[in-house]
C-alpha cells in the first residue's frame, strides 16, 4: 500500500476529520481512507456510460431499423474507401 501525505488542510475540515475519526472509533487516517474510498465508489457507479458502449447497446437491435436506414448504413460503410478531399491545393 501507498501512502498519501496531505498539505494544508484547512483547520475546521481537521477537526471535522478528528470528530468524525473519534465518533467511528478509527484513527484519522484510516476513515479518511474509508471516505475516499466510499466516495470513489460512489463516482465510479455513477460515472456516465461510455459514448461507444451506449451506442453499441442502441445500434444492436437492427431489427428495428427500416431498410432505408440499412441502406444509409451501409453507404456511410462504403463511404470511408473513397479518399478524403484535399484541401490544400
């Protein structure tokens, strides 16, 4: 394990770890340890989901898609083997 040195710690929020570390009946560190790790749960759980994966769970029904939106679908596929424009000349 790593430890992880804090500075400058405002002296109210101090004493509001020292109040909460005495009423938990844990040293200063380890429920400062406890809350970090409460809250990076908490923000992990609701992180929002990932663009690519709420696409995926979207796009994977094709079964509901009309055959124009397939045929649009598969020309936007075939679109990126034509060469990019340049710009430049």
């Amino acid at each position: 394990m790593g430890d992880l040195l804090i500075r400058n710690i405002p002296d109210a929020m101090r004493q509001s770890l020292d109040a909460r570390a005495e009423r938990s009946g844990r040293s200063v560190s380890d429920e400062v340890t406890e809350i970090l790790g409460r809250e990076l749960q908490l923000a992990k759980s609701a992180a929002p989901e990932k663009a690519g994966h709420r696409l995926r769970s979207i796009l994977a029904n094709e079964a509901t898609w009309t055959e124009q939106e397939l045929a649009e679908i598969d020309a936007l596929r075939h679109a990126k083997d034509r060469p990019s424009p340049r710009f430049d000349e």
